[in-house]
C-alpha cells in the first residue's frame, strides 16, 4: 500500500533507466524517487499535519516532573510527553542526561553491537545543454578500489530536460570510506576524481562540485533479535527505532515506522 500510494503521486516512479552491473533479485521491482528521496519523507511530513523544525542538534534528555526535558546546542531545552529517537544508533549512545542510566545494560549491548558502513558521495554538477556521452544511467564497479556507484543522476530519474544542467552522483567503496574517514575532505574529492576520470575519461569539466561524508551509510548489522524498535522508558514514554532496528531500506524503514506507530498508540 505504501508504493501504491507514492506511484499514484508520482512521489516514486519504476526505474526503468539503463543500470549496468546491478544484481536484481528475482520477483523484486526497483523504484527511483524523481525529486530525490527527500520528496518522500517531505510527503509523509505534510500527511501528517505536523510542524517540523529543523537543524535542532539534540545533546541531553532527561526526566523532568514526569516529562522529557530534550536540551539542544542552541536555544533553550523543551518538555515532551514522549519521546521518539530515530537516529544513527551510536548517536543515541552519545545523548547525554538521565538517559544515559535510563538505557539498562542488556539494551546496552544491544545498541553496541549495531555497525554501520561509512562512504563518501560526490556530486558534480553541470551547466544546462551539458552533456555527457556515456551509454548508461548508472553503473556498479566492481573493480575499483575508490568508486562502487556512479549515476548520471537526471537520467536516471528520467527527467532530463534542456533547462536543467546533468549531476553526476559518486559512491564510495566501503573499504575507502572507512580508510579515509578522517581523512582531509579536500584530500578525499580529489582522490575520488582521480579514479572517476579513469573510469569516465569522457567526462566534462563540472560548474561545482560537492563532496560529502556519510559516516553512517547502511547498517551492516542491525540490533539482534528486534521487531522494528526498542522501549528505553514506558512513563513517560522514550522509544527508539529506525533502519539500525530493521535494515537498510525501504522496506526496512517502514517496518520500523509501523512498528514504532504501533508502540507509541498504545501508549496514548
């Protein structure tokens, strides 16, 4: 029901652009969000009425006369009746406050077992009328010690248009991400151009370039034996959830997100 919903709204559209070295799975379909992935979460934000404030760095949550007090970086800390936690999962482990103690020892153990992949992507973009002359959408290298993903990100969402300039988006391998995790950014982009232009030596010269550090790409192991989220506290009620309960898509996610609404219901 959930693709149903984001197909009927054009939220997410079949990938039907050519991707070289993909494995697919036998029965399973693959999907692609044309406005990026965000447009999701931004389609569920607005179904549910709520108001979003964003850029809100979390430090501490502790127990405040029966309510959560939540402190931030910046501004003063606010009361919440229940608390919902859906961050990477060693993020929660660095919160600071009461619920450093309110996490018992077996959950503990739990949230520390949880792993994750670090990769960097790269995103060149061009001028509108740019173009790049390369017979696929995307495609996996199975060969190369830098790059594991390159897309040609507008085709690949099937929306190119002559107003629009074309992005190319770069994955890292895992095996680099965590070699140059702390590594100079300026260092990493250009290593990752260096390869990128031996694989697409066709490739122009971009108008700007991003490079970007994703410290928590996917789980790679996600906590043992759960059904999608864990209850840190009942009155007043802390939960946590997310991909690092499940897996790393979107299936994962939704399985977390029902279960989380589930737990949270039947605590109102």
């Amino acid at each position: 029901s959930f693709y149903e919903e984001l197909l009927s709204h054009g939220i997410l559209k079949p990938l039907t652009a050519p991707v070289e070295g993909m494995v697919v799975k036998e029965g399973s379909c693959n999907y692609v969000a044309p406005q990026g992935i965000s447009s999701v979460v931004k389609y569920y934000l607005k179904q549910s009425g709520a108001d979003v404030f964003y850029e809100q760095h979390v430090t501490h949550i502790s127990l405040r006369d029966g309510k959560w007090e939540v402190s931030r970086k910046i501004g003063p800390p606010e009361l919440f009746d229940i608390v919902i936690l859906t961050m990477p999962v060693p993020q929660i482990l660095q919160l600071q406050g009461d619920i450093v103690n309110i996490i018992n020892k077996s959950q503990k153990q739990q949230l520390e077992s949880v792993s994750y992949s670090s990769r960097y992507a790269l995103g060149l973009f061009y001028e509108a009328g740019t173009r790049i002359d390369v017979p696929w959408a995307a495609q996996y290298i199975t060969d190369n010690p830098c790059i594991r993903f390159i897309s040609i990100d507008n085709k690949k969402r099937n929306i190119e248009s002559p107003e629009i300039g074309p992005s190319v988006v770069v994955h890292t391998t895992v095996m680099f991400g965590s070699e140059h995790l702390d590594s100079d950014p300026a260092e990493v982009q250009q290593l990752i151009l260096s390869h990128l232009e031996r694989i697409v030596p066709s490739l122009p010269k971009p108008a700007s370039i991003k490079c970007q550090k994703w410290r928590y790409s996917q789980v790679t192991k996600a906590v043992p034996n759960c059904l999608g989220e864990m209850i840190l506290h009942t009155q007043p009620l802390l939960i946590c959830g997310g991909d690092g309960f499940t897996r790393s898509n979107f299936n994962g996610c939704i399985d977390s997100a029902m279960s989380l609404a589930e737990a949270v219901k039947s605590h109102l």
